[in-house]
C-alpha cells in the first residue's frame, strides 16, 4: 500500500469562490428593478409640444396664469409687474377662477432654476393642476413678451 505523503504546511489557496460576488450583485441587480420606477415616476414631466400643437393648445385655452421672471429680479404676473410678496396671493387668486389651473411659467436666459422651480413650486400649492414652463425669445432686460407670443 502507498502511504500519502504528510505535508508540514497547507498549501495556499489559489481558487477565488465568486458565490459570494454572484450573489451581491443579483440582490443589488434586484434592488435597481425594484427601485427604479419610484426614480423615475417622481420630478418634472417635461414634455416639448411641436409648434402646430403649441398653436392649437393655446387658441383652445384661455391664459388665466402666466408668471415671467426678469433677470434683474422682477416678477410680472399677466404682464402686470408683481412683488414677490404679493405674487403667492395673486397667483392664488387667479387660480380660483380659473376653469384649467393651468400656470405658465417663463423666465429670462440669465435666471437660476433654483428661482423658476421656487415659482413652480408655488404655483402648485396654491391650486394649480397643471404646469408649463415656457421659453421666450428676445433681448435681456427687455419687457415680457405679450401673451399671445411666445
């Protein structure tokens, strides 16, 4: 009979056992599928109408809403300059009247996001339903455009 030969040491352990990694990855593969439509049903809904639809949307609605952001800080409210201040209680006003709750929102080039999304914002708590964010054309510092251009 052959006898095994008794080695002193271990030899080392060369194989990697990747059960481990395989099984991390699938529970964080399953994580992402989970989480991933929460991600994505929260926020802004940003939707570019094409320029015949635009028309058309318009002529069918009445404007009730339409707030415009200067970048030297003016706020005007139907073409009409508002504070900030009273802004939240105008706006709030109009909307009770209004039959859509729709609220425009444009801004010039130079203003933060931070300050279009604060007036959004706004808008939403007092009462509006619906929201669009509108881009104008046209100089800086200029009056807002009327409301029938955009």
């Amino acid at each position: 009979m052959r006898r095994k030969k008794h080695l002193d040491f271990e030899s080392p352990i060369t194989d990697i056992n990747v059960t481990p990694l395989v099984d991390v990855c699938l529970v964080l593969v399953i994580i992402f599928l989970v989480t991933a439509p929460a991600i994505y049903q929260s926020g802004i809904t940003v939707s570019s109408p094409k320029l015949k639809q635009a028309e058309e949307g318009h002529q069918a609605t009445e404007l009730k809403v339409s707030i415009f952001l200067s970048s030297d800080g003016r706020v005007f409210l139907n073409e009409q300059q508002v504070s900030a201040q009273d802004l939240p209680h105008q706006v709030g006003e109009l909307l009770k009247r209004s039959p859509n709750k729709l609220v425009i929102v444009s801004a010039e080039d130079n203003v933060l996001h931070d300050r279009v999304v604060q007036i959004l914002d706004m808008a939403k708590q007092k009462g509006a339903l619906r929201l669009s964010v509108l881009k104008r054309g046209g100089a800086q510092g200029a009056a807002p455009a009327p409301s029938g251009t955009p």
